[in-house]
C-alpha cells in the first residue's frame, strides 16, 4: 500500500495505484533466462536410424509397387515410368482407386530428398495410403 505524504492537509491519503516495475523486472528476468535455455534443449545429432523389426502387415493379393532406382528413374512394377506420366500410370494400375496402398521402394543410394519429391508427387496425383519399404531385420542371437 502507498501513501502520499506531499498533501498539504496533512491528511494522508491512500493511493491505488499499482506498482508494476518490480513486475516488469522480474519478466525480464524470466525472459532473459529462456533466451539463454532455450539453443541448449535443440540438439543437432546426426542419426544413423536402425532397420525396423516391426512385425510385416499382410501383403494385398496384387500390391502396387513403385520403385526409385539408384539412377532416379521410376518403375511402376516392372514398367519404367516418368514423373510427368506417373499419375495416369498410377490411376490404370488401380483401375482409379486413390484409397489404394501404393508400396514406395527406394535404393539405398537415392538421396531422401528424392523420395520426397516422389511421394509428392503420389500426394499431388491423390495417393495418400504410401507405405516404405524395407528389408526386415531379422533377430540376433
């Protein structure tokens, strides 16, 4: 609580003003401190990830392969296809079912940026359902 004491009346009256530089002060305290905390929880680990041990889904009678060779180039089950030609490629393949699961295998050498182009590419033409494959793990004694 404050008080005036340059009343001429001598009479002191109570002010109801609220003191907020103690408050400012210590928000800037608190903002200072997670300036400071905040780059030390980012962490920049190069991760090598493991190979899944996940156990395998059922296979569909007649699965959808599309396979990134190490030179880039794409097949659509044995057939070599283009990017530009992929969607309509894709469409015949599933008789135009876009609930399909399309299986996306990549080499081992294809850059990740490539495969996210091409699963771009499955998204923009409608294929939501892409599932990774990969080789299983098996299990070490």
């Amino acid at each position: 609580m404050a008080v005036n004491i340059n009343q001429p009346s001598g009479d002191l009256a109570e002010l109801n003003d609220i003191n907020v530089t103690p408050f400012i002060d210590v928000i800037l305290v608190l903002l200072i401190i997670f300036m400071v905390a905040a780059p030390l929880a980012t962490v920049d680990i190069s991760v090598d990830l493991p190979a899944s041990n996940a156990q395998p889904h059922p296979r569909p009678d007649k699965p959808v392969y599309l396979t990134v060779k190490p030179d880039l180039s794409l097949s659509l089950g044995e057939e070599t296809v283009s990017r530009a030609t992929l969607s309509g490629m894709l469409d015949a393949a599933t008789n135009g079912q876009k609930d399909t699961r399309i299986f996306l295998r990549g080499d081992k050498m294809v850059p990740y940026g490539e495969i996210m182009k091409v699963m771009n590419g499955l998204r923009a033409a409608g294929y939501l359902k892409v599932a990774l494959v990969g080789l299983e793990q098996t299990a070490e004694p």
